[in-house]
C-alpha cells in the first residue's frame, strides 16, 4: 500500500466542506408521504405502479443486490446514470478547476477527456506502449502533485486488451492519487477484475455498467466501486434522485437472470472469434487484435475508405484510424450472427 495516501487531501475543498441536499423521507422513512408534493392522484395510464413517487436516493435494494453479486459491501458501492456519471462525478470530487490534473492513457475512452475539461483539469497523456499496456514508470515521472486522478480502461476502448494485473499493482501501490479502473468489458475478459479489491486499496475506484454484459444501454446504470469514505463522496455530490424508478426496477431484474446473462457473454466471445476468423481472410485486413471484449480493433488498408463505403451500405463502424496507435484501425461490434454476416458480406462487396 501507498503510505502517503491522504484521500481528503485530494478532495476539492469545496466538496469536502459542503453538505448535501437532504430530503424529508431520507429522516423518517415511511409513512403518509405528504413531504415530496408528489401527485398523489398519479399516473393512472400507466401500469406500473408506484411511479407518482420519487425512488429511493439510496438505491438501497439496488446497490445490495449488486453488492451480493460481486462479493463486496453496499456501503462500497455508488450507482449511477451509466459510468459516464461516476466519471463526471470524480471528476468534481477530485479535480479543482484551474488547478489540477488527470492522466490518461491513449488510445482510450474518450469521456475521461471530455469530463475532465468540462470541470477546467488539465489532462495529461501517457500513451499506452506497443502492446497497449500502461507504461507505468512513465505515468510516475509524468504525475505532478496537482494530478489527482489517473483513468486505466481494462479491458481497454478501443484496443480490446485486459491490462496485467501486476502493472495495475505497481500503479495501485506507487501513483499518489486515485487510480480509477473502467471496467465496463470484465465481463467479457473471464478475469474477475478489481471491484473486490476496493478494501485494500483506499485510492481504488473501479467502475463497471449494465451497458455493455448485461445488454442494458437503455437504462443507463453505470457502477462505481470504492472504500467507503470515497462513495461517501459519491453520494453527498450526486443529485438525489439520480437513478428513476424504471431503471432501478430493471437493473435489480437483470439479477434474476444471471444464466442468460451468461450464456449471452458466451455466445457473443464465440462470436467474436468466428468475425475474426473470417474478416483476417479479407484482402484488405491486416491486423486484428487480440481481444478481451465485445469488439475487435481491426486493421486494414484504406480504413477510413471502407468505413464510409460501410455507411453508405448501412453498416455503422466506428473508425479509430486517428487514435494514438490506432493508424488505419476500425472498432467492429460484435453484432448477431446475422449481424457479422452482413457486415462481411457488404466488405466483400466494396469496390475501392
Ligand atoms: C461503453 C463504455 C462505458 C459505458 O458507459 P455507460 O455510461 O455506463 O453506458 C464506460 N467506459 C467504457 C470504456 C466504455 O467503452
């Protein structure tokens, strides 16, 4: 452990003086609720029911149920409007606009970025090395005092490789900041990732989301796993009510239904490799990557070419060709058999 870890010194002074909003129910629990001037007549069109009164700003049930499911405490979880709002909101706890700074590490996801200048931190770029891992003694010696925050994505958007465990460690052990660990593929990597290891390490922060394994992009639910006085933080900064009352409903759902959510998981890695096996067969592919997620990096001749001869066929990909690293790569999801089968066949069909 890093013995130098002071977490309220990281914190944005004003958030850590200020105190949150708080509402009546939050107090005294259940009761006649004549406190939150909900309609008490509702929605009567609706079926469902309950949706005339403000959800739990806890997510109580929610988080509990996560909790079970990946071996940790509720008390170690924040849920949020998808990562993107974890993200936005570590941004504010840890960065002083103006002052501080965050590291990441390119070619990556693109919202560490954005969060963070929306929140006026500088960002700091360490490239990933040739095997797009983290070069960890560069990100040391790139780190200032003023750099708070350092943003790993494992698997990582948009190469597709689970990072080693043992340059996390080193980077867990030695970056005088919070390292956050975006996790938002584990589910695809058959590695059980770093969400239980919050209660060692006090400058962990490990997000994950319903997006991407559980098939749930609609809902937007993102998690964020971390020591207690870190979602502390989370809870006393988000705004009260941030996950509605249908999303919380179909997350804690999806826990009833861990089997097909797992054998989906299966069904697309399988997937995956019968892409590679015949997209590496087209003239124009020269590389493709290996990959622990729902996607494949794949490189080719005139990349940016084909991703518009795609589109214009109806097939949308997502060309990274001006990622660090990236020259010439377009990012495939992972589609239906149907899917793959259309997007190959089209590739077969375009003339350059
Ligand atoms: C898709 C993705 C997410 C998911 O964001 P949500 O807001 O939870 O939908 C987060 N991080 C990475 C790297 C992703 O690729």
């Amino acid at each position: 452990m890093n013995n130098s870890f002071d977490l309220q010194s990281l914190v944005r002074p004003n958030v850590r003086e200020l105190s949150p909003y708080s509402s009546a129910r939050s107090k005294y629990g259940a009761g006649l609720l004549l406190d939150a001037n909900e309609n008490s007549l509702g929605a009567p069109w609706i079926e469902a029911d309950g949706l005339h009164r403000y959800p739990d700003p806890a997510q109580a049930s929610l988080r509990e149920a996560i909790a079970e499911w990946r071996g940790v405490r509720a008390e170690n979880i924040f849920t949020g409007t998808g990562s993107d709002e974890a993200i936005d909101l570590l941004v504010r706890i840890f960065g002083t606009p103006g002052k501080d700074n965050i590291i990441i590490t390119p070619p990556t996801y693109g919202m560490y970025r954005v969060a963070a200048e929306i929140q006026d931190l500088q960002v700091l770029e360490v490239p990933l090395d040739d095997s797009f891992e983290p070069a960890v003694d560069a990100i040391l010696e790139e780190a200032t005092p003023a750099t708070t925050l350092l943003f790993l994505c494992s698997p990582n958007n948009p190469t597709g490789n689970l990072f080693p465990g043992n340059k996390i460690e080193r980077l867990l052990n030695n970056f005088n900041g919070i390292v956050v660990i975006d996790e938002a593929y584990i589910d695809f990597s058959g590695d059980s990732g770093w969400s239980s290891r919050v209660v060692d390490y006090p400058n962990l922060v490990v997000l994950q989301t319903m997006s991407k394994s559980f098939g749930l992009a609609g809902i937007r639910l993102g998690t964020a796993f971390a020591s207690g006085s870190i979602i502390e933080y989370f809870m006393k900064i988000k705004p009260p009510y941030n996950i509605n009352a249908l999303t919380g409903k179909y997350a804690q759902e999806s826990f009833n239904h861990l089997d097909t959510i797992h054998f989906n998981i299966e069904a697309l890695i399988e997937e995956r490799e019968r892409l590679r096996e015949r997209l590496i067969k087209l003239d124009p592919v020269q590389t493709i990557y290996p990959s622990d997620a729902n996607f494949l990096l794949v490189k080719m001749n005139q990349a940016m070419e084909y991703y518009r001869k795609l589109a214009e066929n109806g097939v949308i990909v997502r060309y990274r060709g001006n990622q660090y690293n990236c020259d010439h790569c377009l990012r495939i999801t992972v589609g239906t058999p149907d899917e793959n089968d259309q997007l190959v066949n089209t590739l077969k069909e375009i003339k350059l």
